[in-house]
C-alpha cells in the first residue's frame, strides 16, 4: 500500500527512512497520474518492507511540491538517505521505475 505522504509527514516518512524511497507526485485531475498511480501501488506492495513507496496530492501538500520545484505532473522522485537520487518526469512503464528503484536497494 502506498503511504499518503503530505507536508506534515514528509521529513519524518521520506528524509529519516534508511530505506529507498518513491514519491509520486500526482493530482485527482491529472489524466496522466491516473495511469502511473496503478502502477506505483502495485510496486508499493511488490516492495514492501524494502523501500518506502508514496504519493503527494500537489494540490494538498503544496509545501513539498514546491520544495522540489515540481511544475509537472506526474513527477516521481527517488531518495536515498534523504536525498533525491533520480527522477522520472510524466509517465513511464512500470518496469522503468522498477529498475530505477532496485538501483537505491
């Protein structure tokens, strides 16, 4: 299941995990985030117990969007020990941000 990362949780959830994390950064009104959010919770569940996977409402949480200069969406980041690592702007397959993810592990 993927975590409702918001800008209250997020340094406690995404910067003090010693495990890689994947933050999707999406909106209820983004056609294009309706595609990858299928995506990004079936890695949630593969991934369990190994990395942390989320996602922020931009809409909800602008403080940790605009933190990150997110101006498009769907944006995922990946953070390793609390820093960004890599990145994927718009949408990309499941096994893109799979390989992506499995470098930081």
């Amino acid at each position: 299941m993927t975590l409702e990362i918001t800008d209250a949780n997020f340094e406690e959830l995404v910067l003090k995990t010693d495990k890689p994390v994947l933050l999707d950064f999406w909106a209820e009104w983004c056609g294009p985030c309706r595609i990858v959010g299928p995506f990004v919770e079936e890695i949630a569940k593969e991934f369990e117990g190994k990395a942390v996977v989320g996602k922020v409402d931009v809409d909800n949480n602008p403080d940790v969007a605009s933190k990150f200069g997110i101006r498009n969406i769907p944006t995922i980041l990946f953070f390793k020990d609390g820093e960004v690592v890599d990145k994927q702007i718009g949408v990309a397959q499941k096994a893109a941000l799979i390989k992506k993810l499995e470098a930081f592990l």
